[in-house]
C-alpha cells in the first residue's frame, strides 16, 4: 500500500511540476503564412494581460528576450504581398525561426483561429509545420472538422485544446500563463 500511495504522488507531483506547466511570458507572436489572424491572436492575450509582442516576419534575432513563442498559421496572399515576399520565401523563414526557436530551447504554443478560411491547400503546411513542433495547439473547431490537427496532436502527443468559437481561447489560454 505504501508503494503505491508513493507511485500515486510521485504521478502527480510530475503530472503538475512547473516544467510541464505555464508557459512564460514575454511571448513573441509571429505568423506562418502572413494572415492578420496575429493581430487577433495578439488581441485575445492582450484581454489576459500576457507580455507579448507581435513580430509578423520575426526572424532569429527577434527570439531574443522572449521565452515562448506563439506561432499563427494561414496562408494569406494578400499578407505575403504587404509584405512583398514569396510563399517560399515565407516557408523558409517560419522554417528557420522554429528551428532557432528549438535551439534556444524555447516553448511553443500555436493557436489555429482562423478556421476553415486558413485550411486547404496553401495553407495546410503552414499547419503542419506549426502543429508538429508546438508543444500545445489551441484550435477554433472550424479549422478541425476534418481532425487534420487533432491527428497530428495525436500521432505527436500534443496537448490540443478545440473551441468552439475564437472568444472562447481567452478561457482556454488564460490558465496556460
């Protein structure tokens, strides 16, 4: 009986441990595929009070400072032409920031708002690459209907929180800081 009561506090001692826990603040928000849905993403942790900054086109040098970061993905043509650069130029430099990201040892948290507006073919390896090195993913259930992030979580072992609607990610992010 002893041994057990041990293992039940040793699980939740680990299960609740600080490392696991919060992510910290200051946050650095950039997109992966140049849609406004950052400005959202940047308002909803604002209504929480979480220390962020919103860097569109964050790079390498940006991470500095900053110990999470928040990854927004959707493709949005109009955004890649505002900021006068290609699809691919675009990829590389979310591939690039995820990888300095990783080196820093910084954690990842990527919020889907956009639904199914930032779903299909151009935008859905914005998504994946996003969704498979975040460490949590908070997804509007619109964006998920057809379970592609739901099965990365899965596959991945990531912590994915669906809502319903966007106002619904103050609740769910707000105990995540």
């Amino acid at each position: 009986m002893k041994r057990f009561l041990l293992a039940l506090l040793i699980l939740i001692i680990y299960n609740y441990s600080p490392a696991q826990g919060k992510f910290e603040q200051p946050a650095l928000i950039s997109s992966a595929g140049q849609s406004a849905d950052v400005t959202l993403a940047g308002m909803l942790l604002k209504k929480i009070s979480v220390n962020y900054k919103i860097a569109a086109l964050a790079t390498e040098n940006d991470l500095n400072g900053y110990k999470t970061l928040i990854i927004v993905p959707g493709y949005s043509s109009k955004g890649l032409g505002a900021a006068g650069i290609s699809r691919e130029q675009e990829m590389d430099r979310v591939e690039k920031l995820i990888a300095a990201a990783k080196k820093k040892k910084m954690r990842v948290l990527m919020m889907h708002i956009g639904g199914t507006a930032r779903r299909g073919a151009q935008s859905d390896d914005f998504n994946q690459i996003s969704a498979e090195v975040s460490e949590a993913m908070i997804v509007v259930k619109q964006g998920d209907e057809d379970k592609f992030f739901s099965r990365i979580a899965s596959q991945k072992k990531i912590k994915i929180s669906i809502v319903e609607k966007m106002a619904d990610i103050v609740e769910v992010i707000k105990p995540m800081f």
